[in-house]
C-alpha cells in the first residue's frame, strides 16, 4: 500500500529537476518520522539529489519510484499522507488539482501560480521558496496535526470540483464569447 513504508509518507509528482525545489525537501525532512515519495522522470538532477540525500543521511526516507502509469499514480497519490510541490516557478500545477481531488493537504512554496491554488492554514500551508526551517515545520505541523489534515483535506476534495472538465470548459467558453462581443463591437 505504502512503497513498503509504515511511516507517514509526503508525496511529489513532478519532474526530477533542480527548480522543483527536492534538494530544500529532502533538507526538510531530516529529523522527521516520514518518508518522501518522489514520483516522476529525472530532468537532469536525480543525480545529484541522490548525493544529497546520502549526505544527508536520509536514503531509508526517499523513494524513488519513478514515471508510474495512471492507476499506480492514482495509488500513490491514495497512499500518502499529504503532498507537497515546493517549486521555484510554476505555471498551473495540475499535481496541485490531483493532490486536492484525492483529499491530500498540500504544502507548496510561494511562488507562481501556487499561493494561488493554495490559501495558508486553509487549503494547505505556503511557505517561502528555500526556507527549510520552516518547510520543515509546516511537514511537521501537517504530519501530526490530525485535525488539520481531516479540516484541508474535505476542503480540498470540494475545491477540486470546481477544475472538473466541464466546469472549466464552460468558463474557457463564456471567455471567448465574451471577447467576440467586444470583438464585433
């Protein structure tokens, strides 16, 4: 169920790449009772997160378990305990709307489209791009604080609705007929 882990487990879907933020992550989870599940292609830095973690001394905590199929991604994402994408830029994040879609409480960094998708102590923690203290302490504070992850994690199964394809179709529509109306105006 769990990549044969016990331990609480926070979950990453992403490319394997310097600007997701894996090096703070993996510095973050030092002294920590969890594992970190990496999900995804190296994009030129698995080798030196690899040196990272064993200099840090945390192998037994990271997993690599590589690009999965659709239906082990979706047990993955069921496996973990929270998520987290601390990214120094990012776009939309479609791992955000999955990570909310399967009830997990996200932590994510403040930067791009992120804070955005994600309100402090509501849907998730925010916590400044490269502050491991305190990326430490918000996995922390998501690991052993129950309530909190129960009070995210309904939020977020009802915030994923509203990126449901159909939703988000009829508001691509509505942009685009509102912008012909001006168009022949």
């Amino acid at each position: 169920k769990r990549y044969g882990l016990s331990k609480k487990t926070i979950l990453y879907v992403g490319r394997i790449h310097e600007s997701k933020g894996l090096g703070y992550v993996t510095r973050a989870i030092k002294g920590l009772d969890c594992a970190l599940l990496i999900v995804g292609a190296d994009a030129g830095f698995k080798g030196e997160l690899e040196d990272i973690i064993k200099n840090l001394g945390i192998d037994k905590q990271v997993i690599f378990a590589g690009k999965l199929n659709d239906k082990d991604l979706v047990r993955a994402y069921f496996s973990a305990d929270a998520f987290v994408l601390f990214s120094e830029w990012e776009g939309f994040g479609i791992v955000i709307v999955e990570a909310m879609a399967t009830g997990l409480p996200i932590i994510v960094s403040d930067r791009g489209s992120l804070p955005f998708l994600i309100k402090n102590k509501k849907n998730g923690l925010v916590v400044g791009f490269g502050n491991v203290k305190k990326l430490h302490s918000a996995i922390e504070e998501i690991l052993s604080n129950k309530d909190l992850r129960n009070k995210i994690s309904r939020l977020n199964k009802e915030n994923a609705k509203q990126y449901r394809r159909d939703k988000v179709g009829k508001k691509i529509e509505n942009v685009y007929n509102e912008a012909i109306k001006k168009f022949r105006k």
